[in-house]
C-alpha cells in the first residue's frame, strides 16, 4: 500500500495583480518544489467551499478530507471544542468566538492584532470570571480564537453571522447576529448573545490588558455555532487507511479528531509566519512511518492574505515551498510517495477575505499519470488533465481508491 501526503497551504490562491504584472502572488514567489509535484504529476482545480455552507476553514478543509458536508457539518465551535477536549453535552451550543478590534464602530482588526496568546488568554479568563455562569461558559484557545458555550435545550445554533475575518472595515452596526428560524429558542439565544457582546465590550475596553493598545481586544466576535459533532471515522470511510494531521490551529485538530486521525502537535507551530515550519516537515515525515497518510495543514498564508500583506504572503507562500513541502520531499527522496498540494480555499489580497473560487491543486505519485503542466499555479491549474475534482475525488485519488467505493 503506498502512502501519501497532502501539503495544505491555507489561503494561498489568490488573483492577478497589477502590481504584479498580472500574476498571483503563487505565480510570483519562487516555487520550485510545487512546480515539481504538478511536472511529475497531474493537475486541476477543486471546489472546497460549495454553495450553502460557510466560506470558512472548517468547510474548506472537511472539503477536501472528503466529507459529506450536508451529513456533517456542525459548525466551526463545536469542532474547535472537539479540539480542545472540552465535553459537549448534546443541548450545548459552542460558538467560536473570536476577540478582535472595534474603533468608533468599525471591526478593524479580526485578530485584535493577533493577540499574543497570553495576553488572550488572561482575557478569556477574565471573561469567565465576570460573565460565566451554569448557561454560559468562556474558553481560551490560540491568540484570537476561542470559544464561548451556551448550556441548555432553551438555546439554538439556528443564528445567522457575519465571518470577522470577511468584515474588516465594516460598521459594526451593518453585521448584526439575527435568528435563522422561527423558533422561541432562537429568539432567546439573539436576546442573550446581544446580551453578552454590548456586556463584554463595556468590560473590555476598560480592561488593563487593553490600555494603550493600537488593536486593543475591546469586543468579542461569536459566529459559526452548532452542537455536539458526529463524524464517520476517517479510516472507516476511506478503507482501513490510517491518518496523521500536523497543524498549529484549533479548527483542523478538531476535524481530525472528530475523524478519528491522530494529531501531531510541533513545539514552535504557532499558526502565523513565526512558526516552526521544519519541526512541521520532520513530523510529516515521521508521522508517515506508522500512518498511510498525512495532512500537512500550515496556516500562515491565509493570515497574510486577511492583512493583505502582498510581500509577506509571497514570502509565506516560499517559506511553504522550501521549508515544509521541500524538506519533505528531500528526506523522502526516491521512495514511492504519493504528493499532493492545494489551498483550502482563496484569500485574495486585494478584498482580505475567502472566497468560493475553486483552488488550484497538483498531484504526482506512482498512480498518477502525467500530464502537460510543468508548474503549480491557478491559472495553469485550469488546464490539467484532472479537471475540477469535488466530493471524495480528490481523496480517493491522493490514496488510489476507486471512485465510486
């Protein structure tokens, strides 16, 4: 049985740029190991973010794993408590809840300047301890991403959001929360949520961690609530195969915990461009000693991408080139691996927010038969033998199993 690997560039695709002289900044940064996987392979697009669901990472990601969303998609809170190993009982609703910035109005900053961790941390605890109580319930996670839990069968997720990180720049008063049915539970839920946010941002802006902050976390930002999760396991699914995820990030543990993956956590991965990309590498590799397949997920493209940082995405997008997907492939060098790289979705520069555009992806492996496009990129990508893939297609074919199984 070969095994396989998937690098997963968060966020990575992009669109022309002027500045660029037309390119992407895909096509701008130097990619020579990409470009070798879609040389030696074969290469198309994939729909990762289909229509009715969010343009967020846990529905891009489940996309590509191969799963069918309308079976079990639970929203983004309830996979980060998976995450967390925080017990869900089946009436809780978790939401994630992000700490970001509001100035005159405006949500500024989805990441409250990603937050230092510590600093996010005390926070949430002091969240806790101010506003927790037997219905509600505020968690910690990694810098602006945490979780706030709703306790009881009064409560509904049926609440419709608006993304932060596809907000910047908005007056708050356009983006509000509003009930998604017309149920008594879902009025209460917007009654207490609208309760919570004006509650916390009054006891946020005053907060000592907050003083003389240019992106102070001065307001709290719930979206993408759901309940307890029910996933089919990953090696059930997909014929015994075992899997292994490496990332830094709360949302893609949870899915593979959900799936039943085993997680491997890297000292040093910190989800931004400081993190620990060759500790990364060197897990995937051993990681594919004992395991059939591995998702390399790395995040910190897709946070460039919502700065609309152009030079740091390219450089994002080269440190992910040399330092994940080709030490890699170095180490592995002559044995039969299946590679394969793609984004989850698009963040491009130009509006700091995902998009529903099918993402450009490569493959080459002993399975694989080799067509005419000799680099990685969106615009080649269009042209490849593989067409646009979705569903379970592309994960079948990353582990030779047979369409239609």
């Amino acid at each position: 049985m070969s095994k396989s690997i998937i690098f997963l560039a968060d966020g990575m695709a992009d669109e022309p740029l002027a500045e660029l002289g037309g390119k992407t900044p895909l096509e701008a940064a130097n990619t020579p190991f990409m470009d070798s996987i879609a040389a030696q392979g074969a290469s198309g697009t994939f729909l990762s973010l289909p229509p009715g669901f969010p343009t967020s990472s846990d529905v891009a990601n489940m996309s590509v794993m191969g799963y069918d969303l309308a079976k079990c998609y639970p929203g983004r809170g309830p996979i980060e408590a998976v995450s967390q190993d925080i017990e869900m009982r089946e009436d809780d609703i978790a939401w994630r809840c992000n700490l970001v910035t509001v100035l005159d109005g405006v949500l500024t900053d989805y990441s409250a300047g990603h937050i230092d961790n510590k600093v996010s941390t005390e926070l949430m605890h002091s969240l806790q301890k101010k506003f927790g109580n037997e219905k509600i319930t505020f968690y910690p996670g990694v810098s602006y991403r945490n979780l706030m839990i709703f306790h009881g069968n009064e409560f509904s997720e049926k609440i419709d959001f608006f993304k932060p990180d596809s907000s910047q720049g908005q007056k708050v008063d356009e983006l509000r929360w509003s009930a998604a049915d017309n149920t008594k539970e879902a009025a209460y839920t917007l009654v207490l949520l609208n309760e919570i946010i004006k509650e916390a941002a009054a006891f946020l802006s005053t907060h000592p961690l907050n003083t003389g902050n240019s992106s102070p976390a001065n307001y709290i930002w719930p979206w993408s609530p759901g309940k307890k999760p029910h996933f089919e396991a990953f090696s059930d699914k997909y014929s015994g195969r075992t899997a292994a995820v490496i990332s830094a990030v709360d949302v893609i543990f949870g899915i593979a915990k959900c799936a039943g993956m085993e997680i491997v956590k890297v000292p040093g991965a910190t989800g931004f461009t400081d993190t620990n990309y060759e500790g990364k590498a060197l897990a995937a590799v051993k990681a594919l000693e004992t395991h059939d397949f591995v998702y390399l997920h790395v995040e910190a493209i897709d946070e460039c991408g919502h700065m609309g940082d152009l030079n740091l995405k390219i450089k994002a997008i080269e440190d992910f080139d040399s330092k994940i997907v080709g030490t890699v492939m170095k180490i592995l060098e002559g044995r039969e691996i299946t590679y394969a790289v793609l984004p989850d979705h698009p963040v491009p520069i130009k509006l700091r927010k995902h998009t529903r555009a099918p993402v450009p992806l490569s493959i080459c492996g002993p399975h694989i038969t080799q067509d005419n496009i000799m680099a990685y990129s969106e615009k080649l990508a269009v042209e490849g033998s593989l067409g646009l893939m979705r569903g379970d297609e592309l994960m079948k074919l990353v582990l030779n199993l047979k369409q239609g199984n």
